[in-house]
C-alpha cells in the first residue's frame, strides 16, 4: 500500500524533513490554537487574550504571540497612545488556518464519544480499569 492509499499526502523531502512537522510544531500546542481560534473572533489587546485563556501565564502568552508573529500568523500593532495601546490580530494567513482547526474542531465533537469508548475498550483489555 502507497502512503497515499487514502488520500492522506506524506511528502517528506530528500533530506527528511516533513512541511507538516513545522506547522504542527507551532499549532500542535495548546496555547496557539486557543490564540488562533480567539484572534479568529476578531483583535484582540493582550490582557483580552490573557483573561480569555483560561490557565496561561502571561510569559507563555508573550512567548506563543511572539511565535505566530514570527510565523505571520498574527500581527501587532502599536498604538501612539498614552498607555501604549497593543492589538493583535490574524494576518491573511494565520486566517487560512481556522479552516483547519475549525475541521478539527467539528471531527472532534462529532467522534469525542467514539474515542473515550474506544480509551475505556483498551483499558479494559489491558486491566486497568
């Protein structure tokens, strides 16, 4: 069987390295697609971010803004105004990434009862219940 039997591409290039690899290492955390999903509401100020994010520091919020910015996933921008007024927001590309996650989203709320039955099956066969 091909690695594209199903229709499910697996293009690593000459030397190994996968494209899939380094969009997963950024949106395979927690954090980003939480950001990514509430910048997909609209923009949004640090501190909006950080009380919609139930659980996150205010380092890691920095560090995971800092990311998807880096990746042109998310903009900042500064405003002259006294306090500096910061707004942070999906670029063009960090939109084309809700469709995925929004994918995501929907397979997992169609199937969350498949896979904790499927978890309880397992480890019942494995006795430990």
């Amino acid at each position: 069987m091909s690695a594209t039997h199903t229709r499910v591409p697996f293009t690593p290039d000459a030397d190994g390295d996968c494209p899939v690899r380094e969009v997963l290492d950024r949106v395979g955390d927690k954090w980003s697609v939480l950001v990514v999903v509430l910048l997909g509401r609209g923009t949004h100020r640090f501190s909006e971010l950080h009380r919609a994010i139930d659980g996150i520091s205010q380092r890691m919020l920095t560090l995971t803004l800092r990311a998807l910015a880096r990746d042109g996933l998310v903009s900042r921008t500064v405003h002259a105004s006294v306090p500096p007024r910061v707004d942070y927001a999906l670029t063009e590309l960090g939109r084309t990434l809700l469709v995925p996650l929004v994918a995501l989203d929907e397979w997992a709320s169609v199937h969350r009862d498949d896979v904790r039955a499927a978890r309880r099956r397992h480890d019942e066969a494995a006795g430990r219940t």
